[in-house]
C-alpha cells in the first residue's frame, strides 16, 4: 500500500485533485476535476520507486495501460491519458459514480 501518495500535488495536467476514492497495492486513485470543462476523472497515482522495489511491476503497469486503451466497452473504465513527473506515473481514467 502507498501511505505516502497523500502528496501535495493538487493539480496533474489540467485535472485538479480531490479526495481519494481508493488505495491499492500500487498507488492511489484520486478524484479530478478537468480545470476548463469540469470533467470529472480518476486519476491512478503510482509511485515510480515501487518499479525498482519490483521489476515486474513496471512491465505489469505497461500491460494494464495497453489494454485499457484497446478495450472499449460501457463496463471497462476508459484511460484517457498517461501523465507522470519524476516521482509519479499519473493514469488518467474514467470516473465511474456511484449514482
């Protein structure tokens, strides 16, 4: 689990973070908001250190980020976009409410 995902970033891209919806074994996903259009999204945090802990995991990321651009179906999250910066790989996906 990523206890230190609770960053101060507030922005990635042009999505501003919010609350967090989930933990997980490899990072975060937290609420966003598109800052123009007021999209909401989840955005998947993972810590690029754990991809020297394990190397398998960053083939295993890869993995999950091809086939979530390939699959189309209304119950498969989308992916929109990759982002990352020196610490973080940012995993821009569909937003799936509750409501």
């Amino acid at each position: 689990m990523v206890d230190d995902v609770e960053i101060k970033i507030k922005f990635v891209g042009s999505y501003i973070l919010d609350k967090t919806l989930g933990v997980g074994a490899t990072g975060k996903v937290k609420l966003a908001k598109h800052s123009k259009t007021s999209e909401k999204v989840g955005v998947k945090i993972i810590k690029k250190d754990l991809f020297y802990d394990k190397p398998s995991l960053r083939l295993k990321i890869q993995r999950e980020i091809s086939v979530m651009k390939l699959m189309y179906h209304p119950h498969v999250i989308k992916i929109f976009d990759v982002l990352e910066d020196s610490k973080y790989l940012f995993l821009i996906i569909e937003y799936a409410s509750r409501d």
